[in-house]
C-alpha cells in the first residue's frame, strides 16, 4: 500500500491506532492516560519557547508521511518555521525537525530502534524518546 492510499481509508475506528510502515497496515492500541500526560506535559515545556521565539510550530498525533511507503504518528513533532509548508490538509508531507515518542513497555524496541532507523532516514534532524515511566529517556542526533 502507498502513502496515498492509506490516507483514503479515513477516519481510524474508536480504540485503534493505525500506521504505514513498509506498506503494510499496521494496528496497535491507543496510548494509555500515563503517555498521553508525558505528552502534553512536554509539549506544554516546548511551546512556551516555540511561540515566544517565533521558532516554528509543534504538531502531535498526526500522519507524517515520511516515505512513500511509511506513515508514523509521532507523539511531539517541531518544525521550524522555514518547514511549515510540509503541513497538509490530511498529513504532514516530510519529516519534522524534531520527533518525540513516549515509550511504553510494549513500543520499547520499536520506538527505540525502528523508528530512530525511519527518522534518520528520512533526514530527521533530531529524535527523542521518552519513558511513561518517571525520569527515563533518550535523546540522540540522527544527522
């Protein structure tokens, strides 16, 4: 399946998490109330400094198409404001600048080995993982 393709499926149903990667559909389960609060709690940190810089813009649990065969949601994304034309209308069209993921014990290998590859690849400057766990994460330049 292409990225276009997988677009047109629309809406995801209630309780599922769908992304491309390597063409194939891929479901997992929604984030738990421990993620989502890492989340926004970081995403919360970054703006204030986003905003009042005029750096650019921070997006969350979006499609970024990051090759024609591969959609991810990361958690926090930033593009800088010289990049703020990737965002579309259905998906973000190119990497951000910076990923964030919040790694729960199930995404552990694929947030912190799978998805660095993806990221690196597809030219994303900087990637962060961070732990639903207190006081754990990562953070590594990929270029």
């Amino acid at each position: 399946m292409t990225a276009s393709q997988f677009l047109e499926l629309g809406e995801e149903p209630p309780g599922v998490h769908l992304e491309l990667v390597d063409g194939e559909v891929e479901i997992g389960p929604n984030r738990t109330p421990r993620e989502s609060h890492v989340d926004r709690t970081l995403g919360h940190y970054l703006l204030g400094h986003i905003h009042i810089d005029g750096l650019g813009g921070l997006y969350g649990d979006v499609s970024v198409i990051f090759d024609e065969h591969n959609i991810r949601w990361p958690n926090v994304m930033f593009f800088s404001k010289n990049r703020l034309h990737l965002i579309g209308e259905k998906a973000i069209e190119g990497p951000p600048d910076l990923c964030v993921e919040v790694v729960s014990p199930s995404s552990a290998t694929i947030d912190r080995k799978v998805k660095f590859d993806l990221y690196e690849q597809a030219g994303v400057a900087h990637y962060t993982t961070g732990s639903s766990t207190p006081m754990r994460g990562r953070s590594r330049r990929t270029r």
